[in-house]
C-alpha cells in the first residue's frame, strides 16, 4: 500500500480512526474547559471548546482528520495492521493536541453557520 492510499484509508475507510480522533477532539475540548483562565486565547479556545461540547464533534473533528492521517506514526501503525486495531490512543492525541491552536484560529476566523 503506497502511502498515499495508507492516508487514504486513515482519512476516509477506518472507523475505529473515526472513532478515535473523534474521542481525542472531546477530550482536547475538555482540557481547554478545565485550563486556567489566564490562558492565551483562552476566551476564543472556551467558545471553541463548548461548540464541540455543543454536539458539534464530528464536525470538529473534521479539520483533524488530515494531519491524523499525514502522521508517520499512525501511517506505520496502518501498514502493521490495516484495521487499524494497532493505531495508539496516544498518537492520535498528539495530533490533535499539535493541531489545536491552529484549527481554533481557523475556526474564530471562519466560524460555523447556526443552524436554520
């Protein structure tokens, strides 16, 4: 499998991936809930983070899904083993720990339409 069709896979066809990073935004989400509020950014991060809270997490998840699946870990992770059964709880967290910043200020900037 080329690497290109591994993160192909990873992106698109492996629901425990879904799954997992789905998981890791919740639990990033509540990290910035929980921070100091003396935080940099920290009124941008909470409004973030109660929108995910908001059942919004898939759709949150979505800007993660990308680097998850561009990581050199987590692609060996799926060359090991395609299902990705093998694919650490951790890893995924880095990611989206790594990427947090970074999808917040796309978000503040482009923030999601409410709902009709």
């Amino acid at each position: 499998m080329s690497v290109y069709t591994t993160g192909y896979s990873i992106r698109y066809t492996i629901p425990s991936i879904q799954q997992q990073a789905e998981f890791a935004v919740i639990t990033a989400a509540d990290q910035v809930k929980n921070e100091d509020p003396s935080a940099p950014d920290h009124a941008n991060r909470l409004a973030w983070a109660t929108w995910v809270n908001n059942n919004n997490s898939v759709q949150a998840t979505w800007p993660f899904l990308w680097p998850i699946a561009l990581n050199p870990a987590i692609q060996a992770s799926i060359v090991a083993d395609p299902t990705g059964a093998g694919v650490l709880d951790s890893d995924i967290q880095f990611v989206v720990n790594s990427n947090l910043e970074f999808v917040i200020a796309v978000w503040v900037a482009n923030p999601p339409l409410p709902p009709p």
